[in-house]
C-alpha cells in the first residue's frame, strides 16, 4: 500500500481569517452620546468579540486601547443594570458581533 501525498497548502490558507476588531467607539465619545441620547437611540460601542477583545494576548489592541475598551463595556453594563440601558448583539459573520446600547424608556 503506498501513501497518499498530502496537498500543498499555501502559507495564506493558514492566515487568520477572522474579521479584526474595531474600536469603534472612544469613551469621551460614549459619554457625550449617554448624556445626550433620547430613549430609544442606539449606539454601535464595539464591533469584534468583546471578551477576547479585552484580555491581554488575545486582543488585537494595545493595553491603553483595551483598558478604554474595558472602561465603556463595563459602563454599558453598569447601566444596565439600573436600568438606563439595553444591550444588544448583532452577529456580522464568523466571529464577528456588534455590541450595542439601546437608551431604555423612562420608567412609567
């Protein structure tokens, strides 16, 4: 029995495909954006996937960029869950999210 060749594969078959992140959004920017936005508005903060986005040596950013990414999720979360904000995903493609924030409707 004689083996099979194995195919050549081309260095760019092994390049990483995943779509790369965007700081979309800069926190001086998100502040402005909460202080004026009507409920109901929404605002794109991050595109990419926000857990490895923030973690050293998985990150595209460097460190500043991925405190001030830190920074703005964790305060979307932080009004969250006092209810100023809603926060959404929209899947992109493979390993691509939109994070975003949706200002809530006042209280009745």
């Amino acid at each position: 029995m004689t083996a099979m060749p194995m195919p050549s594969i081309p260095p760019e078959a092994h390049a990483d495909t995943r779509p790369r992140a965007a700081l979309i959004l800069r926190e001086n920017a998100f502040a402005e954006w909460l202080a004026k936005a009507e409920p109901g508005a929404r605002i794109t903060y991050h595109r990419g996937h926000l857990g490895s986005d923030r973690e050293p040596g998985m990150s595209p950013f460097p460190a500043a960029r991925r405190h001030e990414l830190a920074r703005i999720a964790d305060r979307a979360l932080a009004l969250a869950l006092e209810g100023r904000l809603h926060l959404l995903q929209e899947r992109h493609g493979d390993g691509e999210t939109g994070y975003l924030a949706v200002i809530a409707s006042a209280a009745r």
